[in-house]
C-alpha cells in the first residue's frame, strides 16, 4: 500500500471516527432521557408509596378498632346472656312466691304485736297456743315476703342492666358500622386506586429502563468500535510515518548520492568543491587530494 492510499484510508478512519463520536453522543443524549424519566417515575412512585404506607396504617387502625369493638360486642353479648339466664331463673322462683303477701311492714306490724301480747300480758294456754302457732306462720310468711321483695327488686336491677347492656350493645353495633363505612371511601377505595396507579407507573418505568438498558448495550457496542477504529488509527498513523521516514531517508541517500557524485566529477576536472559536497566526500571517506 502506498503512502497515498494510506492517507486516504487514513481519512476514511477519521471521518468514520467523527460520526461514530457524533452517534456516542446522541446515544449518551439518549440514555440520559430515559434515566431521567425513569427516575422521575420512581420517584412519583416513591412518593405515593409514602402515601399508600400512610393508608395502610390508618386501615390497620381501623382494623384493629374494629376488632377490639368487636370484642367488646362479644363480651357485652355474653354478660347479656348471663343476665338473661340469672332473670329467667329468679322469675321462676318468683313464681312459687306468687301467693305470698308483698306487704312485710304490715307482717311485721302484726308480729310485734303479737309478740308485745305474749311478753306482757297472762293468757291462757289456748290462747297463747294458738297466738305462738300464728307468730309461727308470721315468722315464716315473713321469710318468704322478704325473699319475694328480694327476688322482685333483683328483677328489677336485672331489667334495668338488660336494657343498658342492650343499648351498649346498640351503640358498639352503631360504631362497628360506622367504622366499616368510614374504611370504604376513606381508606380502601384511596388504597386500590394508589395500587393500580402505582402499578401503572412501575409499568412505564420498566418500559424506560428497558429503552436504557437497550441503549446502554448500543453504546457499549459504539464504543467498542471506537476503540477498534482508533487502534486502526493509531496502526495507519504509525505505518504512515514509518513509510515517510523511509521515503525522506531514501530521498536524502539519493540527494547525497547525487551530490557525491557531482562532487567527484569537480574533483576529477579541477574544480572548486562547496561546502556540502567536500562534506560529504569526507564523511564516506571518499576523500583525496588531487596531486
């Protein structure tokens, strides 16, 4: 290959070079578009995952609300039931009491008078037989008055926890359902839609960091032809001054020869030799005077 089809080749190589350059630098260009949006997108995703984290934790509260109301119902039911069971056993007591007098002062009433009788004044035995046997049904009549009123008034504390415990009930009931529709529109339907955005964004951000990950592989290809292209540079340039260094060494071998040989042909006829030519007489030893 001559010099000139070097330096042509040589020219190809650096124009080839200068659009590869230009190529790099769209594709650098280009992948710092898609980092860009990428990124962006990552962090709107960050920011309504921040948002979604939020959601999740008030729904978890809700939850756990609706769970510890729940409990509570479950409780208050129970105690219910207890109080049911306890109301319905008394009344059936209080219904072997059904013919017993309500009216205890007046049993008692009629006790100490019959026990003033016995006590203070003499009666006869008959009498105070028959008085003592009636004391003896008071005493028993008022045992079973006094469980009666007993009996009636614990209906009546149990009737009235009944009906509180059935308003407690009412109102955990109440709260329950308004906890549950709270959590619909303030909390789970705010979660599926951040979800499905969410998703719909990852969706993007995937799609630009495969455009990324594509140019990224592009650019590495480019640049590997650059190094590949450059090293064929570099080869040119290095046989291209090779060869001129051979080409100026020979064209100065020839330059010399051409002055020697003029030099000897002066020598030879007598003439005055310049400086340059009796140089280079002397330098190849070449040299003699004339006698």
């Amino acid at each position: 290959m001559t010099i000139t089809e070097l330096e042509n080749r040589l020219y190809e190589l650096r124009e080839e070079l200068k659009k590869l350059n230009i190529e790099i630098n769209e594709k650098e260009s280009e992948i710092e578009q898609y980092i860009s949006k990428r990124d962006s997108l990552h962090s709107e995703i960050k920011k309504l995952s921040e948002e979604l984290k939020k959601l999740n934790q008030e729904q978890a509260e809700y939850r756990r609300r609706i769970s510890e109301l729940r409990d509570q119902l479950k409780e208050k039911k129970k105690i219910l039931e207890e109080k049911r069971r306890e109301y319905m056993e008394i009344k059936e007591e209080l219904k072997t009491l059904r013919n017993v007098r309500d009216n205890i002062e007046e049993i008692e009433e009629r006790l100490q008078r019959l026990d003033w009788l016995l006590q203070t004044k003499p009666l006869p035995k008959d009498d105070e037989k028959r008085i003592s046997s009636e004391v003896e049904r008071l005493q028993n009549e008022l045992i079973l008055a006094r469980k009666k009123r007993e009996y009636s008034n614990k209906l009546e504390e149990l009737s009235i926890k009944i009906k509180n415990l059935k308003e407690e009930i009412n109102k955990i009931r109440e709260e329950i359902g308004k906890n549950k529709e709270e959590l619909s529109p303030k909390v789970l339907e705010p979660c599926t839609m951040l979800r499905e955005k969410i998703k719909e964004l990852k969706e993007k951000a995937d799609q630009w960091h495969n455009k990324y990950l594509e140019a990224k592989n592009n650019l590495q290809m480019l640049e590997a032809n650059k190094i590949l292209l450059t090293s064929q540079i570099i080869e040119l340039q290095n046989m291209l001054k090779k060869y001129r260094e051979e080409e100026n060494s020979k064209k100065i071998i020839e330059l010399k020869e051409k002055l020697k040989t003029q030099a000897k042909a002066k020598l030879t006829s007598g003439k005055k030799l310049s400086f340059e030519e009796l140089k280079i007489l002397i330098e190849d030893d070449e040299w003699s005077s004339p006698e």
